[in-house]
C-alpha cells in the first residue's frame, strides 16, 4: 500500500460519526484484557527487537518489555477507559445582545501523526488516548521496535474488528525512513504531528515538517538542594529521581547543591554508589567524594556534562553557592521539561516556583513523577516542553481542540 493510501484512509475514518462513549469504553477495556492474554506473544515478539539492540544502548531499558510492564501498560488503557468522555464538554456559553447563542465546545484534533523510536508501550498509550478523543491516529515507530509495534497493532485491529469498528483509526506505517518522510509532508491529511523521541529526532521532526508540530522535547533534569532542605527527604527523592528507570525522559541529569550542604553529599551518594552511577562533579563536589565514593564511578566534569540528557547510569554534580546561581545555571541548561528543589524555606520555594521555567515545577518530591498516568491522566501521547496548545504531560484534554457553535433566529449582521 502507498503511503497516501494509508493517509486517505485515515481521512475518510476521521470524518465517520465519534463512537458512543460506552463503545470506546468497551474496546478500551478488550483491548486491555486481550494485552495481558497475549503477554507470551508480545514478549516473544519483542525478544526479536531486543536481540537486534545492543544491552549497552540507553534504549534498550525503553525498548523491554517484561510481564509487570505489559500488566502497567494494560492497566494505563483501562485507566484511559474510565476517565470521564472529553469531547462535546461546554467551554464556554453566553447570550449575546442581539440574542445570538454562542457555545464553545471540544472536538477531536482529527487525524494526529505520532513519530517515536524504540518505545512499544507508545504504540498502546497512542491508540488508547486517540480512541477516547475521537481523533485518527498513524504511527510511525523506529525499526528498533518494530516486531513488538507490529504484534501490538495485530491485538489492537482484532478487538477493532470484533467490535465491526473501522481498523484505519489506527495505522502503523512501515518503520523505513521513507514512511517517516511522507509523514512529515501529509498536509491536507494530518491536522498534527508529535515526536517522541532523542532530541536528533525531535529536532528533524521540527526542521522538516510541513504538518504543524507538537514537541515533546528531551529531558535535561535538574534538581536543586537548597541550604534549608531536609537530608533525610533529599537522600531517596535523588535517588529515585536518577535510578528509578534511567532511560525515561524526568530522569535526574544533574544535581545542584548549595555549598553550605556538601558535607551531606557523601551520605547522599551512598545510594548511587551501590546502584553503580557514575557521577560527574565539579572540583568542589569532587573534592568532597573523592575517597568516599567509588573511584572508578567518580569523575571531575567537564563543561559538556551540563546540559546532558545521560539516559543512563550517570549524573552531573555542581556547586552553588546561592539559589540565585541554581535558578542561572537551570535557566542555561534546562530543556524546560520537570524541575525540582529540596527546600523547607518558603521564600526560596516560592521563588524557584514562579522563576524556573519548566512543564513541570516540583518542590521536595522526585521528578519521576512526570507521567501522564501519575498525573491522573490515564496515559499520555508525550510531555510537550512548548507553550502553544499543551504544556507537560498530554492527556485527554491536550488531543482536543474546540469549534464555535453559533446559534440564532434570523439575526444578520448589521456593520
């Protein structure tokens, strides 16, 4: 099938009538049940990605799927069938003087391009939140993964094609480059594109396509010990905050620590030490460690270890010595994506809230919750670092948009 097959199709399925709300349920929920039924079919399938990726790549934690992942993937979707129904909601209604009655309500985006690398459970998240909108969704998924997308898209149209649904609202496009830049040039047919990827990804997906882009940028992580904070809350928040699961995109990259609070550094490493992260510290942090962390997991940074998205075990440490210089270097090195401050003064809170500019603000809590799910979303499509239509995580609300109802009784207008 030619690619602009693929894209008339997905048209002609946006312009059928939306699903009744307990049809999209319904699926949502079979689609859920027959995930976990078919948990020894996805891993199968997905064992042939992972023999074609080495174990050394940041993707491969992000490519792997596991029997508990594929039970938190299945239970995201009926998360997803449960939240209330977007569309139709009313934004916005008033009389006019001239007795005109105007309503603004939410619609579906329409057909929405979704573009992402080795990541299967996108595949599911995607459908799931599209199917609820009422939006038409094509994804294009990295090669890398493409056995795992593949036996997850053959679930998903069987459960479609019990239910006598049209299939072409979900599409899966050949995982060529080729596919990928026939995306990029659907205008007339895709009304959005998300990429969710590295940031080479991203910044392709900007520079050369001719759909309008919502970016979903890379995760450069920050978070800031101030002088006031808590040790005992500041020992698992950075822990959990880098080793959680490094590959995602909340990870933390870089801590920042005030000066006054370096002699904790040692107590705040131990954990990172028997994880095996391998930190890189400014001379003063350095000096700090150095004899009571791991030689060879220690090393002095350099200038280019700021403003890294590591997606593994390794981390970034710098000295300040005011929140003033933490807000400075987080302002040059952010991707504006979750930030982060360990405090107990008010003030300083107060002021890193409203300074730092980032999707998500944290104040003595682990940026790993940076997640649709966790945010009481059900799933996302991505974390938006724009500031146009969505910010952070991307939920029901985000895939919509809204259309003006406009309801009279013979007015016309007179100027």
């Amino acid at each position: 099938m030619s690619y602009q097959l693929y894209f008339e199709k997905a048209l002609a399925a946006s312009h059928e009538a939306i699903l009744p709300e307990q049809l999209i349920a319904s699926v949502l929920n079979d689609v859920a049940e027959a995930v976990i039924e078919q948990t020894d079919f996805l891993l199968q399938e997905n064992q042939r990605d992972l023999e074609r990726m080495d174990k050394a790549d940041p993707r491969y934690d992000r490519l792997k799927l596991t029997a508990e992942r594929i039970s938190g993937i299945a239970a995201d979707v009926r998360n997803v069938a449960s939240l209330p129904h977007p569309l139709d909601k009313v934004l916005l209604e008033k009389k006019l003087p001239n007795k005109l009655d105007i309503k603004k309500i939410s619609v579906p985006l329409g057909v929405v391009g979704v573009i992402y690398e080795a990541r299967p459970n996108v595949t599911l998240d995607v459908f799931a939140l599209c199917f609820k909108t009422g939006n038409i969704c094509i994804l294009k998924g990295g090669s890398d993964a493409d056995y795992s997308n593949r036996a997850i898209m053959s679930i998903v149209h069987a459960v479609l094609n019990k239910h006598h649904i049209n299939t072409d609202k979900v599409t899966l496009l050949p995982a060529d480059r080729q596919a990928t830049d026939a995306l990029l040039n659907a205008v007339g047919y895709v009304d959005v594109l998300i990429p969710r990827g590295s940031q080479s990804l991203i910044d392709h997906v900007r520079s050369n396509s001719k759909v309008p882009v919502i970016e979903t940028g890379a995760g450069i992580v920050h978070t800031y010990l101030d002088e006031t904070g808590d040790l005992h809350k500041a020992i698992p928040i950075i822990d959990n905050a880098k080793t959680r699961r490094v590959s995602v995109c909340n990870a933390l990259d870089c801590l920042l620590i005030n000066s006054k609070r370096l002699g904790d550094l040692i107590h705040i490493a131990e954990p990172l030490a028997k994880k095996g992260v391998v930190l890189y510290a400014d001379k003063r942090a350095f000096e700090t460690l150095d004899g009571h962390y791991p030689a060879e997991l220690l090393n002095e940074a350099q200038s280019s270890h700021f403003g890294t998205e590591f997606l593994s075990m390794k981390m970034a440490i710098k000295t300040v010595d005011t929140l003033e210089e933490a807000l400075q270097h987080i302002a040059q090195y952010s991707s504006k994506h979750s930030e982060a401050i360990i405090s107990e003064d008010e003030l300083n809170i107060e002021t890193f809230l409203n300074r730092v500019d980032a999707a998500a603000v944290y104040v003595n809590t682990s940026t790993a919750f940076t997640d649709g799910a966790q945010f009481g979303l059900g799933a996302e499509i991505g974390i938006s670092t724009q500031k146009l239509h969505a910010r952070g995580p991307m939920g029901l609300e985000e895939l919509t948009s809204y259309k003006w109802i406009v309801k009279g009784t013979g007015q016309i207008r007179q100027s």
